[in-house]
C-alpha cells in the first residue's frame, strides 16, 4: 500500500493530468518529489512538441534547479508507464523511484516495449507501478474519447 | 559507399564535433538534412546537461522550424550510435535514416545495450552506420584522453 505522502504526490500528478485534459491537451504530467526533505523538486505537464513528454520536462527544471546532473535520492512520479526515451533519461540522472498509473503497451517502455531497464549496464530506479491505476486510465481514455468526438464533429 | 552528399554532411559532423572538442565538451554532434532538397534544417551539439543531447536538439531545432510533428523523408548524421533516449526520439518523429559514425558499446541504444529499433512496434529509420568511423572515434577518444591529463595536473 502506498504510503500518505505518496498518495498525494500521485494525486498531484493526477490534478496536473485533469488540467491538461481540460485543455484538450495529452493528460500525462511528472513529479519530482524529495522524499527525504517531503519537498516537491519540479512539476510539469505533457507539451504539444513531439518530445515534450512530462517527465523530460520535469528532469530538465530539476536538474537546472538543483544544479547538478544526477537526482539520487530523489523519486519521479507520473500519469503513465515512461516510454523509452523517458525510460532512459530517469536512468541517466539516477532517479531512485519511478512511480506510475497504468501501463503503456503501446508506447511503455518498462514494463513494455524494449524494456529499458533489462539492460544490465545502466541505472535501474526502483518501479512502483499500477498507482492510481484505474484513475490514471481514465485520464487517458477520456482524452482519446474527447478525441474521437471532436473528430465526429 | 557514401555518396558526395553524404560526405559532407557527416564532414559538418565531424567539425561540429571539433569545435565542443576545442572547448573541452563532449565531442558529438547531430546535423538534419533533406536529401531531395539537398538543404541542411537544423545542426546542434551537445550541451553540458544530462540530457542535453545533439540528437534531441537538432530534432527539436527541426520540428520547431518546420512547424511539424513528424519529419519523414530527413535524415539524422551523429557522432556516434544514438543512445536510447535519442534512438526513440529519432523513430518517433519518423525520420528516414541514421547515419552515424562510431559505435558506442557502452551507451548505443541501435546496435547496443536495449536495441531500441528491434522493438516491432515502431518506426524503424534506415541505419547507415560505420561512417568515418575512426574520425568520429578518434575525437571520443580524445575527449577522454583530455579529461584524464586535466584530472592529473
């Protein structure tokens, strides 16, 4: 079970999720939480760009924040399983957690795909998956459906 | 073999390449480039941030300056193989071919580590791969050579 301080961090991403969603936008948002000091590092939501994921965003401003290359210690929390290129970045800056809604099995890329972490060689965070599950899946089914409608129209 | 055009694309590479080398920086470099309209879109070079790779810049450099999302029938010329992060970023704005000179045992994410483009369920650019290799690999190398005679003095 996860513990309150999570929950709410999740719920965080949740709410950061809503508001894309609101703005017909991907609902897919990162967190980048301190579990130590309980401190929230960065925050940011999917952009329109094609690489403007969430969680790259979110790694960006907490590495200019911090000023330094690596965030040990620290745990990213998002909407959905990272893709790959995302799956990667959270092992180049050494992030200790991942945590994530529901999974992509389409475009994931730790559960699903190429596997990122299966490669022995690089930083392996520690993944705590299926978080708001059902929730998160919502988020993203809503938009698709929103989607389709707009396209009907 | 490479033709003319080619050639010296990943000649610009290769001094882009040189100038990050010539400032003490991670000597890769990632050029854009329409082969029909024989026009180079977009060039970068790594930056000093953990993810600041060539190959997301130029490719953010691009689908900013062509207003598009995707950029079928460009190509991508780098330094050395792509790492995951960048090999995914590279398929999911379908770009048509990699050219790249070096292989990067440690970090490649093409022909090492997770293998990104064996994925069946994404882009798969055309790989072009061993290009002025041992140019590309000498400037790597000298950027650790350099590195560990600064660590010594």
């Amino acid at each position: 079970m996860l513990n309150k301080v999570s929950q709410r961090i999740m719920e965080r991403v949740l709410e950061l999720s809503q508001n894309n969603l609101d703005e017909n936008k991907v609902p897919i948002a990162a967190v980048i939480f301190d579990p130590q000091a309980k401190k929230i590092i960065s925050e940011a939501k999917n952009t329109d760009d094609p690489l403007g994921h969430a969680e790259m965003h979110a790694i960006r401003k907490a590495t200019k924040k911090l000023k330094q290359d690596r965030l040990n210690g620290l745990d990213i929390y998002v909407t959905i399983e990272p893709c790959p290129m995302c799956a990667y970045a959270i092992s180049k800056v050494n992030l200790t957690k991942v945590y994530f809604g529901c999974e992509d099995q389409k475009g994931g890329g730790i559960f699903n795909g190429v596997k990122v972490y299966s490669n022995s060689n690089i930083w392996k965070p520690e993944v705590i998956s299926h978080v708001y599950e059902s929730e998160s899946r919502n988020l993203i089914q809503q938009f698709f459906k929103n989607k389709r409608k707009n396209k009907a129209l």
